[in-house]
C-alpha cells in the first residue's frame, strides 16, 4: 500500500484519462494520493476531486510562480477554499531560479500561508529553489514545526535544518536520473521515520518512464530506488512511507 503524497491529477493534463490513471496507480499498489494545489484553480479542483473519492485527499497552495497576482480578493477566496476538507496547505515556498514573481511578493505570499497554516493545524508542504538564505530565515523567523520538504533536491546544510526540526522530507523520480548522486547520497542520511515517497506527477518521471508523463502508478520506481539505497526491502520502505504519510497529515483509516 503506496500513499503518493505530491502529485496534481487536478491539472488539466489527466483530464482525459484521470479514472484509467487512478486505475493503473491502484493495479500499482499505490492506494492514497494527496493532490496538490498550485494556485486558486487547482487548489479547488483538489479539494473536488478529494470529495468524490476516498483515496484522494487534498492541499491547497499558491506556487511562488503565481504568487505574482494575489492580491486582497485573491486572498479571501483562498481562505474560503482552506476551510474545506483538506490536510496541509501547500505548495508554497520561494522560487528564485526562473523569478517568475518579484522575491518580496514570494515572500509575502509565503508568510502569509506559513500563518494560516499554523491556525488550521496544518503542515505546510515546501517548494524551495535556488532560494535556501531566505527560505530558513523565514522558517526560522515563524517557528515552523510541521512541514514536508517537497521533492528534495536542495543543498546538505538545507537537508540538515529539515532534519534538525523533524520536517518530512520527500523524495521522487529524479532521484532515479544518473546525474542525480548527490541526491541519492542525501536519501541515506535521511531517517526512515521522516521519509516520505512521491512523483510530482505530471512531472520527473522516473529514469525508466522519462520523456512520458508521469503517473502516481510510477511511485515503486521511487520506492525501490529508496529501498537499495537504504538496504531495506521494498515492502518496508512502503509500510514505513505510508505510516509516516498518515500521521503527517493526520489521516486516521
């Protein structure tokens, strides 16, 4: 039993073919599936789509890409859209590799959902690229406590102050990509109690699925990857995973 914790069958991409995907992701063993809101849009279609179904379940975030736009209304209705059945708030974070949306703006809207996520009780789910400095400091400055660094792929002395406050660190397909070393090296330092699997889904397919969509069904590339890389078997690092997704979002079966 797989619980992927990042993935977005609330994009348009799986609007054709979301019930053969869901399908295929259960034939996989992948069973839960948090979708994952970017911004308004796809934050109500996560919460939709966890209402029509037991296995999903729903976050909802603005991406620091669309950060750019939010404004007092913008903001009102987020909130509206965080008092429904959700389980983290996310994703969120700050973005400096392509700037799509000024830093301080990044930051505003960062903070802000730091702070409603601290009132509903909520973990915050973390984007952070090229961005580290102001990152921490903001983490820091907030006292977060209950946070998932997302699709992990950021520097040792991140890495360090993730596991110094036990925030869930995450990984997904790319830490299959041959390039990726020093990504796997980190997966072995990270305690198996703070480990969580995911696919970013449509994106970072895994080495063996790469040029194709990605797939919740593609989560056992992940899952076995972690399970040489930890000496454990595959099953274990599945059991391990889905405990520790349920308790991070609170999720009682």
């Amino acid at each position: 039993m797989l619980f992927d914790t990042h993935c977005h069958l609330n994009f348009a991409q799986f609007n054709k073919d979301l019930q053969l995907v869901v399908s295929r992701a259960g034939e996989a063993g992948v069973k839960f599936m948090l979708n994952v809101g970017c911004d308004i849009e796809s934050s109500r279609r996560a919460l939709e789509l966890s209402e029509k179904d037991t296995y999903f379940f729903a976050s909802v975030g603005i991406h620091p890409h669309f950060s750019g736009n939010v404004d007092e209304l913008i903001w009102k209705e987020f909130e509206k859209i965080a008092c429904g059945n959700i389980v983290a708030i996310g994703e969120c974070g700050l973005d400096y590799y392509r700037l799509l949306t000024p830093r301080k703006k990044q930051k505003e809207v960062f903070e802000k959902q730091i702070i409603l996520s601290k009132k509903l009780n909520l973990p915050i789910i973390i984007h952070s690229r090229e961005a580290e400095d102001d990152l921490i400091s903001i983490l820091k400055d907030y006292e977060v406590k209950q946070a998932i660094a997302h699709c992990f792929s950021g520097s040792g002395r991140y890495l360090d102050f993730c596991m110094e406050r036990n925030f869930f660190i995450s990984f997904a397909g790319n830490i299959t990509y041959p390039a990726a070393k020093n990504l796997r090296d980190f997966a072995k330092q990270v305690p198996l109690d703070l480990l969580l699997l995911e696919t970013d889904c449509p994106f970072l397919s895994p080495q063996a699925k790469r040029g194709k969509r990605c797939e919740p069904q593609y989560l056992t590339y992940t899952r076995d990857e972690l399970s040489r890389l930890k000496s454990i078997k595959a099953e274990k690092i599945e059991e391990i995973t889905t405990s520790n997704a349920l308790a991070c979002f609170k999720i009682k079966l």
